[in-house]
C-alpha cells in the first residue's frame, strides 16, 4: 500500500510558513524558527504546500506504507 507526502529540503527552507498556512490537516510545523517539518501521520499528499513554496523546495514522494 503506498501513501503520498510531502517532503522539502530542510537546508534550502527559510522557515517563510506560507506551507504551514495552506496546509489544511496541520502537518506542517516550523522547527524552532529554521526550517518546516512536515508530520507524515498527518500530510495527506494534496500537494498545496508544494505549489505554494516560494523557494519551490517541498515535492510530493510515494511512500510504501507496512500494514
């Protein structure tokens, strides 16, 4: 089974939050004010927070998920 999330390049981020503020599950958080972490519990994959990303630094990985 596999599940779609975001992934971003932490050393490219500049903790902007514009990801955090599209994001409609609340799984993306700003780590102590460098750089965007995303909870993949809760990322659904909708791709929002790619699109939004002014530094264009957030992708959308398939993730093969153990049932």
């Amino acid at each position: 089974m596999a599940k779609r999330v975001a992934k971003l390049q932490k050393d490219l981020c500049v903790a902007c939050g514009t990801c955090v503020k599209v994001c409609p599950k609340n799984a993306i958080s700003i780590y102590k004010g460098k750089y965007a972490q995303v909870d993949e519990s809760k990322c659904i994959g909708c791709s929002l927070c790619a699109k939004e990303c002014p530094a264009s630094i957030i992708t959308i990985k398939t993730k093969e998920v153990v049932a």
